[in-house]
C-alpha cells in the first residue's frame, strides 16, 4: 500500500470552471457550481487535496490539543457522574439529532449538479428540523430525567438542542466542501472548536458544574454558523421544492437510516451502562473511550474531510478510487494502529497522570477498548467507499446488521461483567464484523476484503511485539508502572521498538508516510 502507483494524484479534486464561476454560489452568492470533471488539470488536483489534507490535519491536531489540554483542567474541576450524567443526556438527544437531521450533512457534496433550489431546500429542511427538535427537547426534559432517575436532566436535556436550533450553517459549509476550501472550512471549525472549549472551561471555573458541559457547545454553534455565512456569500433565495426533493431523498435516505443504525451501535454501550450500572461507571466508560477515538478520530476525519469530496469528484473512476483508498487507508493504519496499541500498554501510567487518582477505573476499559480501535480504523473509512459511488442504501443494510449484533453483545456484556462486559463487547464486535463490512465496501470499486486485511498483517505483527516490549519493561525494571516517569519511559521505547522493527519490515509503509508529510498531502 506504501508503494506509487503513477506520478498522478491518487486523490483528485474539483477545479472550478473560470468561465462560469457566476454560478458559483460561492463566488456569486446564489446559483449551484459546476459539476466536478475529471479531466480537470492533474497537478492542480493533487496540490488542492494536498492542501485540504494539511489544512485538515492542522485543524483537527490544534482543536485537539486545545481539548485535550482543556480535559486535564475539567477532569479536576468536574466528576466522573457529571461526565456520566452528560453522557446519559446525549445518548437520547443524539439519536433525536439524526432523526431531525435527515440524512442531510452530506448532500450538498454529494449531489451531481445540485441547482440553487436543491441548495434552498437542504437549507429550509436543516432549519426547520432544528426548530422541531429544539422543541421537542424542551417538553422532553422530565421524561429523560424519569428514565434515568436524575432530576437535572430535566433542565439539561432543553439546553441541549440550542446549538441545533442555532446551527444553519451546514449548506454553507457543504459549499466549502464541495469547491475544497479546506484552508476556509478548518478555520471556521477551530475557530468554533476553539470558543466552546474555551467558554466550557470558564463555566466550570465559576462552579457551574455539568451545566459547563452544555454552554461549550451553544457558544461553538453560535461562532460556527456566523462565521460560515461570513466565508460563503450563498444566501437561501426560495423555500423548499418539491421537485428537488426526490433528489436530495435519493441520497439522504439510505444516509439517514445508516446514520440511526450506526447510531445506536455507537453508542448502545452508553445507554446500557447510563441505564443499568450507574452514572460514575459511564463517566469513567465515557472518558476511556474518548481516549481511545482520539488517534482514530484524529488520523481518519482529516482525511475522510478530505476523502469524501475528492472521491465524489471522481465519480463512476473506481480504479482510481480503490488506489486512493488503499493508499489513504495505509497512512491511516500505520499511525492510528501503533498509538492505539502503545496507548493500551501505558495505560496503568497514563491515567493518574492526565486526570488524577480518581480516573484509575478507566485503565481496565481503555486497555480493551484500545484493541478495539484497531478494527475500527480499517471501519470507520469504508462510508467513503457507499458515499462516493452513491450506495447508501447498501451502507444501511450492512450497518443495520453489524449495529444488531454488537447490541446484542452489548446487552449480554452488560449483565455480565458491568461496564467491563459492554467493553470486551465492543471488542468482540469490532472484529466480527470487519471483514463483511470491508467486503461490501470494497466490492464497489473492485477490491477485495482480504487484500486489504492482508497489507496490515506485517504492521498488526510489529505492533504486538512492541506491546509485548513496552508491558514487560516495568516488571523487568522492578518499578511501578502507574509512576509517570516509568510511563514516559515506556513511551519511548515503544516508539525507538516499533521503527526499529518498522524499519525492517514496514519500510514501504513508512516512506511512504515520510513523503506525504513532507508533500503536505496524499499525493502519488
């Protein structure tokens, strides 16, 4: 997977058309853009998505480390039962969230020739959904707080729809997306990122507990949607059409009912810890589990931003798809795949140290929850595949059945063993369900499951003596591994223990790493 293909760009891009930037709703304010050609320019192509990459990653890595640092002060300031309680809130409103969102996050992307009042109506639909789901929550507070036995709920579930109520800015940013104004797009969103966490933390300093978990993200929407119809001059200038909807439904549909199956596999695990254990257990869950997304989110949204359009741009080119793929799934793997596994290993260390003696129950579930990662590396990157050639309706019959089985999982863990059942759960799942969910993926542009499986087992090897390394080197040394200098210790070693053995085995993979950093992009 580490190997160049061609001199071409793996990934290409949209070009706008000069001749008609008028319509350009981004450059004139009001018709739809051009549809993407593939024959545009090859070097211009791969230098927009090199760019969208590097603005990407510069985007997620700097609102990360923001959050990140902003965690270690909240971890002190608020307990595991407000994480918990948060948590519980969001496992109801969130799927409330998806039913009101329609399937909608992608559409203005996707569509091939979207008109202004396809345009229109993506926006009216988004508004509108926002304004019944803001009021729903409203009258839903005391049934929330009923169900999971917190009379706080009641007050906190209301103040949760307000950045959905305020957050009109999804057309606007779809048009970003779709014209690859990626420096624009990252900006906005760290911007928005940046104010949230900045007003969460105020709000716990002057003691408002867990209702500093809510202003956070009214105040990111409320920066987010200014500054979105401040980059993009589109202006909705008609009502929702009738016409344009079959359009929009064509694609929203199978999107909408992935998103509510996937949903719940998601976040199942919350619902029956939040429902049957307790609130302090889902705070500790929640917390490992975040810990565990961060390589995965981090590597895999900066370039599924990117990967997305740039595939929809490619359309029917399923060759040069699955190149693109293959190669972007490699650099995923080979950074996400090693933190993971490191991360499991210092975990005993790790833990006291971010968050304080307090967090030690998160150490079990992060340590199982990292190997869970793992599969869902190579997962979580197969929407690009159903989205880019339009098989959303497929991509929701196949998470329907993988989300069924993990529930149950879920269910049995649960009663089993706790919040440590839900977690080797979780696990059990990820795996089980990999190698259907990548060979329905990657039947639709002629690669087979096994193939891609089979470029990471040198890497899954390397990893695991790494592991091995890093577990035993605090026994070797007769030291406590909850200690934070034996923990960084471990840090490096593991890290000196992997390029070593990548040097001689993963060499491929890790050149081809260096030369996508140093070009900005995946490019080749």
């Amino acid at each position: 997977m580490g190997d160049r293909e061609d001199s071409g760009p793996v990934l290409a891009a949209v070009v706008p058309d000069p001749s008609r930037a008028a319509e350009d709703p981004v450059a004139a304010g009001h018709a739809a853009d051009p549809a993407p050609r593939a024959a545009a320019d090859a070097t211009v192509l791969s230098g927009r998505v090199a760019r969208g990459v590097s603005w990407t990653a510069f985007n997620r890595l700097t609102g990360q480390a923001v959050q990140f640092g902003a965690g270690i002060v909240l971890a002190r300031l608020l307990t595991p039962a407000d994480y918990g309680t948060m948590a519980s809130v969001y496992v109801i409103t969130g799927f409330a969230v998806l039913l009101f969102e329609l399937g909608l996050g992608s559409v203005v992307v996707a569509l091939r020739d979207p008109t202004d009042r396809d345009l229109c109506t993506v926006f009216w639909l988004n508004a509108l959904s926002g304004v019944a789901f803001a009021g729903v929550l409203a009258g839903a507070g005391p049934l929330v707080a009923a169900f999971f036995g917190d009379p706080r709920m009641a007050a906190l579930t209301p103040l949760v729809g307000l950045p959905f109520l305020l957050g009109i800015g999804g057309v606007h940013n779809g048009l970003l997306q779709r014209r690859l104004r990626f420096r624009t797009a990252s900006l906005v969103g760290l911007a928005a990122t940046t104010a949230g966490i900045v007003a969460t933390v105020v709000a716990a300093l002057l003691g408002l507990g867990v209702y500093a978990l809510v202003t956070g993200p009214v105040v990111a929407s409320i920066v987010y949607t200014a500054l979105s119809w401040a980059a993009v001059p589109w202006r909705p200038r008609h009502f929702i059409s009738r016409e344009s909807l079959p359009r929009i439904w064509a694609f929203a549909g199978g999107q909408l009912g992935f998103n509510a199956v996937n949903y719940w596999g998601r976040n199942g695990d919350n619902f029956f810890i939040g429902r049957f254990v307790g609130q302090a257990s889902l705070g500790l869950y929640g917390k490992a589990y975040s810990l565990m997304l961060l390589p995965v989110q981090q590597v895999g949204q900066v370039l599924g931003e990117v990967m997305f359009p740039a595939l929809a741009a490619m359309g029917r080119d399923q060759e040069r798809v699955a190149r693109g793929y293959r190669r972007a799934v490699g650099l995923i793997n080979v950074v996400t795949v090693p933190v993971l596994v490191g991360l499991a290993a210092v975990a005993p260390g790790l833990v006291p140290f971010l968050w304080g003696d307090q967090w030690l129950g998160t150490v079990p579930l992060l340590m199982i929850l990292c190997f869970a990662g793992v599969p869902q590396c190579l997962a979580a990157s197969v929407g690009w595949l159903f989205q880019s050639q339009n098989r959303t309706g497929l991509m929701f019959r196949v998470g329907l059945v993988s989300s069924s089985g993990g529930l149950v999982l879920i269910a049995v863990g649960v009663f089993a063993a706790g919040a440590t059942g839900v977690a080797v759960a979780v696990l059990v799942q990820a795996w089980i369900s990999l190698l259907p969910t990548l060979h329905y993926a990657c039947g639709l542009v002629g690669l087979r499951a096994r193939t891609v499986l089979a470029g990471n087992l040198r890497l899954f090897a390397v990893c695991g003596v790494m592991f091995a390394v890093v577990w035993t080197l605090p026994v070797l040394l007769d030291a406590n591994r909850r200690t934070a200098w034996v923990a960084g210790l471990q840090v490096v070693v593991g890290a000196v223990v992997f390029l070593a053995l990548g040097a001689l085995v993963l060499r491929p993979q890790l050149d081809d790493l260096r030369r996508t950093v140093l070009r900005r992009g995946v490019t080749g």
